[in-house]
C-alpha cells in the first residue's frame, strides 16, 4: 500500500513537471515567432511594417492573455491553489470565446489587405485559419465540458496549443523554405510529448491524444485541398465583406 501510495505521488509530481513545462516551451516559441511584429516590435521592427490597427492590437492582447493563462493555470494547480484556478477558468473561457471571434475578424482583415505569400490563394489562407478556429474552439468546449475530469482537461488544454503554434512557426524564417507544411507538422510535438509521457508514466496512452491527436493531425491534412473548395470561396468573400 506504501508502494502504491509512493507511486501515485511520483506521478502527480511528474504531472505538475509536464503539464507546466509544455505551456512555457509553447511561449518561447510563440515569442520567437512573434517577437518583430509584436512583442519587441519597438526594438526589432522595421520601418517597412504597417502600424498595427486596433483589431490587430486587441487580436495580440488576447491571444497573449491565453497563452499566460495555460502556463499560469497548471502552476496554479502544482501549488495548490484549486479555487483560483477555478476563477481563472471561468476567465479562461471568455478569452477562448474571443479568440474564436478575433480568429476571423484578422483573417478577414489580412485578406482585405494581402494574403501572405506563403498561401496560393487568398482562399487558401481563409480555409487553413478557419478550420484552425474550428479545431480550437471545439478542443476548447471539450475542455470546458471536462473541466471535473482532471485527466482529460488538462490534456485537451495542451492540445489545444498545436494550433496556436502554427501562426508563429510560419514567422520564423528558418522554416520558411519548407512552408506552409512545416508550420504545422511541428506543432505536433506536443501530441507526441503527450502520448510518449502517458505511456511513461500509465502506461496506457489516454483518449484526448488516441483520438484527438489523430483527428488534429486530420484536420492539418485535409485543410490544404479544402482550400480548394468553391464554397470556401463563397464564405471567404464573405468574410471580406466584414466590416473590419
């Protein structure tokens, strides 16, 4: 009984490890994706940058505040601080339900204005942002259903940062020659990370990555040729028609 109860120990110790760790090798590389055109863009933009509109501003503060709060949270809980988190949480959400909303208002907005040129098509780059919005705010929801199932909540929070990876590795320009793909077959790492330590320490891989990894790792897939599609050209027009 010591044994077990030694070992259950090791493991929320490790979970405290993991589940924060992953939040801050995410910010790092968000920062470095996104250090010229928003976090140091007084210190390493250049004069050539457009000034950054108020959508654009606000679009940067809430995805910041999202990214503080999935390192904020897990640290939270290592420290035994449940009823803050709980509060947190509640502002978790609204941030999320804003994202989602900003997520379509900026891809309207940078269409108005130039698709990247990474993207053939300006419904390329629609189509790639929109599941991308989708996929986020469904592993979300779930998230926030699960909010009383630890093990499934914490693991569907970390999932949800694949697809907030892609936007910054697309900015670095070491990866650019094997863009658009390298922005998002990197991300996946953190699936990886997630199978590869449930079987360490469970030794049983849980169900937020046995089926939200591979459906995630779908959606990256089929994104390209639905960007194709003709009705994703008629909702892209759509989208430009956005007051933004």
């Amino acid at each position: 009984m010591a044994t077990a109860a030694n070992n259950a120990m090791a493991r929320i110790r490790a979970d405290r490890v993991f589940y924060s760790t992953v939040p801050i090798v995410v910010a790092a590389m968000v920062f470095a994706g996104f250090a010229p055109s928003w976090f140091l863009r007084p210190m390493l933009g250049t004069p050539a940058m457009d000034p950054l509109t108020g959508l654009a501003i606000v679009h940067g503060a809430v995805f910041t505040a999202w990214i503080a709060l999935t390192i904020v949270q897990p640290l939270l809980i290592a420290s035994g601080q449940r009823r803050l988190h709980r509060r947190l949480g509640y502002v978790g959400a609204g941030v999320a339900a804003a994202m989602v909303v900003l997520i379509l208002l900026a891809t309207a907005a940078s269409m108005k204005t130039g698709t990247p040129p990474v993207f053939p098509t300006p419904t390329a780059f629609f189509t790639v942002n929109m599941v991308g919005m989708v996929s986020f705010a469904t592993i979300v929801a779930l998230a926030i259903v699960k909010r009383r199932d630890t093990e499934a909540h914490k693991r569907l929070i970390q999932l949800s940062l694949v697809v907030l990876i892609a936007p910054a590795l697309a900015r670095m320009p070491a990866l650019r020659p094997w863009m658009p793909f390298s922005a998002f077959v990197t991300p996946d790492w953190v699936i990886l990370a997630g199978v590869v330590y449930d079987m360490r320490t469970r030794g049983r891989v849980h169900r937020v990555w046995k089926i939200g990894g591979p459906l995630l790792i779908a959606s990256q897939i089929l994104m390209f040729p639905l960007g194709f599609m003709p009705f994703m050209r008629v909702l892209g027009e759509w989208a430009m028609r956005l007051p933004v």
